[in-house]
C-alpha cells in the first residue's frame, strides 16, 4: 500500500472565500475572525461579509483569504468546524 496524496484542484496560492455560519450571538464573527488570521494573517477583516438568516436566527460570514496551500485549507476548515459557535463551513 502507497500514501499517496491526490492532487490538489486548485492552483496556490488563490482568493479562496470560505462561508461560515453560525448562531446570531455576541462574539461569533470576532471569533471567527480570531480563527481565520490564525491561518491566514494577511487576512483583512474589513472585507468580511456579514448577513443574517431571514429569521435572524443564524449568521453567515463569508471571509475570502490569499490560500498558499492545501494544507493552510485543511487546518483552517478544521478549526473552524472544532469552534463551538460554528454551525457549518463551506
């Protein structure tokens, strides 16, 4: 048996928008923000996109990063799905 990795699809480094959602509270999209400069520093949270569910129940915010590599998506997704505010990213 190989370990082999499949290729990757997309071409680094890239603007790569991440979608994350989560419950309407105090503290989600900071935390959010916190978890993406960890893995992408260079990351401006002025052009973070916020909208709210049509019941005001959820928010999503939509960060687009410079991706450098799959392994900096893998960690991020990872730890962004670890968060205990994250509902879902895609």
């Amino acid at each position: 048996m190989t370990d082999r990795q499949d290729p990757s699809l997309i071409d680094y480094p890239c603007e790569f928008p991440l979608k994350i959602m989560g419950s309407t509270r105090a503290g989600f999209a900071q935390g959010v923000l916190e978890v993406v400069r960890r893995h992408a520093p260079d990351f401006d949270g002025a052009t973070m996109e916020m909208k709210t569910s049509k019941r005001g129940k959820y928010l999503s915010v939509t960060c687009t990063i410079n991706a450098v590599s799959r392994e900096q998506l893998d960690a991020l997704y990872q730890e962004l799905c670890d968060h205990p505010m994250v509902v879902m990213v895609l």
